[in-house]
C-alpha cells in the first residue's frame, strides 16, 4: 500500500506516534508560536512531532522544496484589528529544525532545488501506510452499516406514510365535525 492511497491524517498521526521515539524535540518548541500569523503557541504538547512528520509528507508530495516554499505552505492569515488581513508566512526556524531532524535520520536529502525525499525516506512512508491494512475494509464496512440504516429509516418512513394515509382515508369517511355556534355573551 502507497502512502498517498491512504488518508492523510492517520497517517501523519502515526507518523508523528513512530518519529517521538526516532526524534529529539528541540528545547524551544515549549514556548514559540508557529508564526508570526498566530496569536498563540499551539496546544498540543507533540506539536513539533506533527509538523516534522507534515513536513516529510510535504517532500514526498512536492518534492523538491526549499525552506521558503514549506513556510508559505504553512503561512496564513494574520489578524490586524481593524485592518484587512495579511498574509503572513510560517516560522522557518521550525521549519529548519524539521528538514534537518528528517536529514539526520536519512529521510531527506538537499538537491541543487531544495530537500527531496530518499529512497529510505519513502520506504518508510510506505511502511507507515502499511500499518493500515484494514483502513479499506473499515471503511467499506461503514459504507455498508450506513446503507443498512438508511434502508431501515426509509422502510419506517414508508409505513408512517402508509399509516398517514390509512388515517386520512378513515377521516373522509367520518362525519364532519359540527361548528361551535357562538354564545351571545362571549360579543360583549
């Protein structure tokens, strides 16, 4: 299974659980913030994690790619108050920090345009992938249970509509309801 066949999300979760025990998180990442566009450090205390393995995922998709296009990736709007917002590029301190943890562990690997990805590197994103064999049938299996749930919700639609209708049927055989004449004294 290829790493980009499965979703991305789990997979840089588990990227980011294998990468804690290869990696060591440097000592700033407990009080910066992520850029200039952000107004607070992030919540999450694996942060850094994440974003190393965002980043490696990032070479293998784009590849190859420098330090200023990453920060652009990761950039956003900033909030100026009453002005229009700015676009606001990523740290490339954290950045660095990421492409040099991946060059160290043999990953990535600096080309004449940027870092690219290694063979080693997509050997593991692969084996990554792999650690979701049942991800397929998971979802399919989901698929079905959802089919299976809407199929009994539109049987129970159908019997109300045909209760509705037996009831309607029934009413135009009664007799109609006699009006309420009004009391003289209710005028006043």
């Amino acid at each position: 299974m290829n790493a980009l066949e499965v979703p991305t999300p789990k997979l840089l979760e588990i990227i980011t659980e294998d990468l804690k025990g290869k990696l060591t998180e440097p000592a700033f990442t407990a009080w910066v913030k992520t850029g200039a566009h952000r107004e607070r450090a992030p919540q999450r205390a694996d942060w850094w994690y994440l974003r190393t393995a965002s980043v490696l995922y990032r070479v293998f998709v784009d590849g190859p790619v420098g330090t200023e296009s990453l920060r652009t990736y990761y950039g956003g709007r900033k909030n100026r108050g009453v002005k229009p917002e700015k676009f606001r590029k990523a740290s490339g301190k954290i950045i660095r920090t990421c492409l040099q943890a991946l060059e160290k562990e043999k990953l990535i690997k600096k080309s004449k345009k940027g870092r690219t990805i290694t063979s080693e590197g997509q050997k593991y994103l692969n084996s990554m992938a792999k650690k979701m064999p049942n991800e397929k049938k998971e979802i399919k299996q989901e698929t079905k249970e959802h089919i299976e749930v809407k199929k009994e919700n539109e049987k129970s639609m159908e019997h109300k509509h045909e209760m509705k209708s037996h009831e309607s049927k029934e009413h135009l055989h009664k007799e109609p309801v006699k009006e309420h004449k009004e009391n003289p004294q209710e005028k006043k």
